[in-house]
C-alpha cells in the first residue's frame, strides 16, 4: 500500500520531469522509474497509439533491454491493455490477472509471472493517445489514492505527447515550447492555486503576444463561470460579473468542449461585455476549454488588440497550456485534501490519547470519556482538539511533578 503524501510527491515530481525534458521517450522513461520506485510495482509499461496501424506500441518500460520493446505491439481489444484502449476505461485486477478471460501472453514482458494489474487511456482531448499499465507480481489491492494519483499520471501523459510534437516542428528556442516549459515547472514548485494561475495567465500573455489572458472556473455545482486569474492590471476587466455557465462566448466552449475562434468580440452577438470589450481594445478571442477527463473544469480566454487569425498551433499550444492548468487545479486539490486527512488523523490520535488518560484516571468507559471531552468542547467553544491537547498537557505536567 502506498502512503498519499508519497503520491503527491509522485505527482509532483511528475510535472516536474515533463517541465526540464523535452524527449518524449526520455519523460516517459523518467515518468515511469520514478512511479515504479513509489508504487513498488515490477512492471510499468507505457504504450502509444498509432493511428496509422490501429496498434498500440510499447514505448518505455521497466524493462531495460531495448530489443525487447521494440517488438512489442497490440491490436486494440488484444489482450488486457488492448482492452483498455478499446473501451477507452480503467481496468483494476488485484488478483489472479493472467486468469482473466482478456489476458493475452506477452512472451517478452513475462507478464503471466504478475498477479495484480492496472491499466488506464491515456486520452487527450477526447482522443485515445495510448495506454499506461502496472503490475504487481503478488496479489495487490489498490487503494483508492493510488487509483486516483495513477490516474492523474496517465491524465498527465497526454500533454507531453502534443509537446513532443510541436517540438519536432519546432526550434527547441521556440517562444511557444519554452513557455509551456515554463508553465509545468510553475505547476510542480508553487504551493497555491491563485499564484498558480494568475502566472499561467501571465506566461500565455506572454507567449501569444496578447493584450489579455483570463482563467474562469465553473463552480463546484457546474452553473457559474468565475473569472479566476487574469494578468490585465484593468479593474474594469477584473470586476466582470459571473457569467451562467451556458452564457456567452465562454459557455459555447464550455458547451462544445471544443476551442472557439472569434475574430472581431465587439461585433459578436454571444460576447456579453461590449462596452468593456471597447473600453480594453478587446478585438480577437481564442477559447479554450479545461478538462480532465470527460469533466470540464473552465476555460481559458486569450485576446489581443488586433484582428488576428489564430493558427493551427496557436491552438494546440493553448490546449496544452490548458491541459496543464486543469492538472495543477486538480493537483491543488489533491493536497489539500491529503493535508485535511493528515490533520484530521492527528486529531483523531490526540483524542484517543486524550480518552485513555480519562478513562484510566476516572475508570470510565470510551464512550464517557468521549463524551467529557465533547462536551468540553461544546461549553467553551473550543476545538475538541484543544480540549485534548489540554487534558494531555495536564498529565505531563503531573507526571512531572510526581
């Protein structure tokens, strides 16, 4: 079993790896070690889809000897990662894997020697791009912290795979490559979300020579889109009201999950501000949606002051751009719920320790003891955590007088 905080950190160190290379096969390499290491798992492959063949092609793994993975390909549906590319789902086996009716033997990879399986799309804008699988040798339960940071892995992946691209077309000095590096390594080192995201927005200014970046999240209940982050010092962009979540330009994007180009904002019936559109010099809008998985989290909104016709690449980087920002929300999120958990156990074991002296000084039962220090709590509006904390403090200090 492995513990969340080593998942964080798994994850983490994940974006970080895709931050400082630019070799596609040397990230999945890298990406690969490092969540073998963590997960104690003696296989992890990475297979990539083509296209052309309808094949998936075993790319990285732990597997060192390079004559073994070049030979290794599967027909979508063939066997169980073959399985997971045709269904475009999860598979979880914590047992008896080779037994699966769907296994299909990989004489290379001696797969049949492992008992456990886990095998994930890896899925970029709707499209499958290949499949992430792990392995253990003896039976494995996975926990559902490491289903959820695996999963993220996997969500990972697909960024990288654009990158790569964009790279062989491009100049390794090129503006738009060197910004999305700049962006993953702001992911893997800042600790919060709002300075997370109003540097991303800065960076893809930056990067796309426009006149405004804005970030707008839907709301937990999926209704309203908020702008969340925008490096426009203009208080009258700022102070734009909410927007429903099917409301303007924005709400199409959301609707469509599918990047819109508007050419002129002031002149299109959907746009909902106008006067500030106006008022900024507001012209040309190219909108992004934020997903991970089949889940929209927001858009990202790039303007400029002038008429301009975004271009093929002007999209795909923004998509990676997006891509990445959805992850580091997702990131976020992630650690604060592991800190909450981590904080809500320390309290847990304070209370228990708490419990004990009671019941052993005052021969009461848990639930007395329990019900002491809740209602402690209660009367003096303090914590039950405090409460606690007091009652073991005063038994250390009487120990130390005895």
């Amino acid at each position: 079993m492995t513990d969340s905080t080593a998942l964080v950190r798994l994850f983490k160190h994940a974006v970080k790896t895709i931050a400082t290379n630019y070799d596609l096969e040397n990230v999945l390499k890298q990406i690969i070690n490092t969540v073998s290491e963590v997960t104690a798992a003696e296989s992890c492959n990475i297979y990539l889809f083509n296209n052309t063949t309808n094949a998936l092609t075993l790319v990285a793994s732990k597997i060192q000897t390079t004559n073994r993975t070049q030979t290794c390909s599967l027909k979508i549906g063939e066997g169980l990662t073959g399985w997971v590319a045709q269904h475009k789902k999860p598979l979880i086996i914590n047992n008896n894997a080779p037994h699966d009716a769907r296994f299909k033997k990989i004489p290379a990879l001696q797969e049949d020697s492992y008992e456990s399986f886990f095998a994930a799309p890896i899925i970029y804008h709707g499209e499958l791009h290949g499949v992430f699988n792990l392995q253990h040798q003896l039976p494995h339960v996975f926990t559902d912290d490491e289903i959820l940071m695996l999963s993220l892995i996997t969500d990972l992946i697909g960024g990288p795979i654009t990158i790569a691209r964009l790279i062989s077309d491009s100049q390794r000095s090129d503006k738009q490559v060197q910004s999305i590096s700049r962006i993953s390594e702001v992911i893997s080192s800042s600790k919060y979300l709002d300075e997370s995201l109003f540097l991303i927005s800065t960076i893809s200014a930056e990067m796309m020579n426009s006149h405004v970046c804005s970030i707008m999240l839907l709301d937990p209940s999926g209704k309203t889109l908020s702008m969340t982050a925008t490096q426009t010092l203009s208080e009258t962009f700022k102070s734009k009201p909410d927007l429903k979540a099917h409301q303007g330009i924005s709400g199409r994007t959301i609707a469509t999950r599918k990047p819109i180009i508007i050419k002129d904002v002031t002149k299109d019936a959907d746009f909902m501000f106008p006067d500030i559109a106006k008022k900024e010099q507001l012209c040309s809008m190219l909108s992004v949606p934020m997903q991970i998985k089949d889940r929209i989290i927001g858009v990202i909104n790039i303007y400029t002051k002038e008429p301009y016709d975004f271009t093929e690449k002007d999209i795909t980087v923004m998509q990676a751009v997006a891509h990445q920002t959805a992850i580091a929300i997702e990131n976020t999120q992630l650690i604060a719920e592991t800190e909450k958990t981590r904080e809500a156990l320390a309290t847990r074991k304070l209370i228990d320790r708490a419990k004990g002296i009671l019941m052993e000084e005052n021969k009461l039962t848990e639930s007395q003891a329990y019900t002491i220090i809740h209602k402690k709590a209660m009367d003096t509006r303090r914590s039950m955590k405090e409460i606690a904390d007091a009652i073991i403090t005063a038994k250390e200090i009487r120990d130390m007088k005895s």
